[in-house]
C-alpha cells in the first residue's frame, strides 16, 4: 500500500509514524509513505501558499494552485490515472463522514491513497472539487491541521496490509470487530495493589477462557458502548458460547 501526504508538515507525519508498528512496516516494505510539502509548489515568490478569504472573517486559506501542483505531483505518477481512473484522494475535514472500523476495511483494499491535509481555515473549494474523492473526519471535534487525523487514518489501515501486524498481533481479537469492545487484559504478577487476576484465565481451560472473555466483552461493550450493540442486530443469531454468554447478553 501507498500512503501519499500532501501537508505543510511533513516532518510532523513522518516522526509521527516512523516508530513502532508503522514504522517497521515502512522500513521492511509492507507500506511506503511519501510525504509533499504544499509549500514546494507555492506560487508566490515568498514562499506563501495561505491568503484572505473572499468575504472577508477570520483566518487564512490555503490557495487552489499549490494544493493542485502538489496532487498532481502524485497523481499523474498514480496507478489509478494510468488506468484512466481519478485516484482516491482523502480530505481530512470536520465535515467528513466520521472515520469507523468499516471504511478502513474498505479503504485498505487500495493499492494507494493520497491525503490532503488542510490548515488555517481550510482549502479553496474549488480544488477540494477536482481533486477529492473522500471527506473524512477523525471525530466531531476541530483540529488546528489534517495531519494527526490523515495519521489515525494510515495507522489503522496498515493493520489491514498483509504482513505489517506479525503473527502474534494479528491473531487477536481487537475492539470494534464485529461492533464488540475487546475484553479486559491481565499479564504477570497475579495479585498487584491486592487485586487477583480471574482465576479462571489461570485454569488452562480455553474453552472456559474464551467463554468468560466473550461474557466480558459482551458486559463491557454494554456498559461502554450500548450504541454498538444496538447496531449489531445479529448477535443473539451469529454467536454461541459454551457457557451461555450470548443468553446473558440478550438478557442484559
Ligand atoms: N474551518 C474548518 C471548518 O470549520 O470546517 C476547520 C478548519 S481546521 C481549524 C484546519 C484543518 O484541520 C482542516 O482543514 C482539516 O484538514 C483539519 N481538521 C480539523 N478537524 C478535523 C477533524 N475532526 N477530522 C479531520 N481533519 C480535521
């Protein structure tokens, strides 16, 4: 997968996401990230690429132009234009549709995507019309640029590229699948501040083990996130747990 930035920081994506996980799928080729600076294709001799809005109002805007050079830096190098295609090009925006476990399913079937990351008060509409497929929103609040957000985005659709999460990560269950919050974890020592872990996670019993640990997601998604359940309509149907931890649930 091909991950492209457009920003007026690149150095804020790529330290954000050359460590760890990420940052280990990059160095062994699982995902490449290309940062472009919007600046490079400033249009003014000073480099600038903000001015006044029409209209008047607080803030700045970033131009047409510099965001257009700097897409079709990327574009016309696209596997998606050699194909005849417009390539799909996400603007991180509080007006998007809000970012959720389905559209990174979807959105790691590509083979590349391009984010555009505003600042300011935002980006001239008129290239936000020719060059953007997707507007997406990390959550319904206001961020002071796009490039925390364009970084959720690309760490959670890596998880979805094979061989970026090793065999041990990616066998897990993890919160959100199937709109289920995960159960909780323990590690060593047993008793910590007077606490015991459940004892049934020390019995070995791996029916038992994965009984109680659906029972407590099922409890805790309940208790967290009701809102998921109300969306997973085929619970009762899909699910069975040895102990009856889908009877408990439909009860609950
Ligand atoms: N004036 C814009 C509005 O009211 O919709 C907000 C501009 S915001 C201060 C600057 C930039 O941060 C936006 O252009 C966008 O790229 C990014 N941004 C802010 N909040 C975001 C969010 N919730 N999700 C994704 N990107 C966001």
């Amino acid at each position: 997968m091909d991950f492209h930035v457009l920003t007026l920081f690149p150095d804020m994506v790529r330290q954000g996401l050359n460590t760890s996980i990420i940052g280990r799928a990059i160095k062994d080729g699982h995902i490449t990230l290309n940062t472009v600076n919007i600046r490079d294709f400033s249009i003014n001799k000073h480099n600038r690429v903000d001015d006044y809005p029409y209209g008047g109002g607080a803030g700045m805007v970033i131009q047409a132009e510099p965001v257009y050079r700097a897409w079709e830096s990327v574009a016309k190098n696209s596997k998606a234009i050699k194909q005849g295609k417009k390539p799909r090009c996400i603007y991180l925006t509080p007006q998007g549709k809000v970012f959720h476990q389905t559209m990174v399913e979807e959105f790691a079937q590509e083979e590349e995507l391009i984010f555009l990351c505003g600042h300011y008060e935002g980006i001239d509409e008129r290239v936000l019309e020719e060059v953007v497929t997707d507007y997406v929103s990390i959550g319904d609040y206001v961020l002071t640029g796009g490039e925390l957000a364009s970084m959720v985005m690309i760490d959670a659709i890596s998880r979805f590229v094979p061989g970026v999460l090793n065999n041990e990560e990616s066998a897990q269950f993890e919160s959100m699948q199937d709109n289920l919050l995960e159960y909780p974890h323990y590690t060593r020592p047993e008793s910590w501040h007077e606490k015991e872990v459940p004892k049934v996670l020390l019995t070995g019993d791996h029916n038992k083990i994965e009984a109680w640990r659906w029972e407590q997601s099922l409890i805790r998604t309940k208790e967290r996130r009701p809102d998921l359940l109300e969306k997973n309509k085929s619970l009762k149907v899909a699910y069975f747990s040895p102990t009856g931890g889908t009877k408990k649930a439909a009860e609950m």
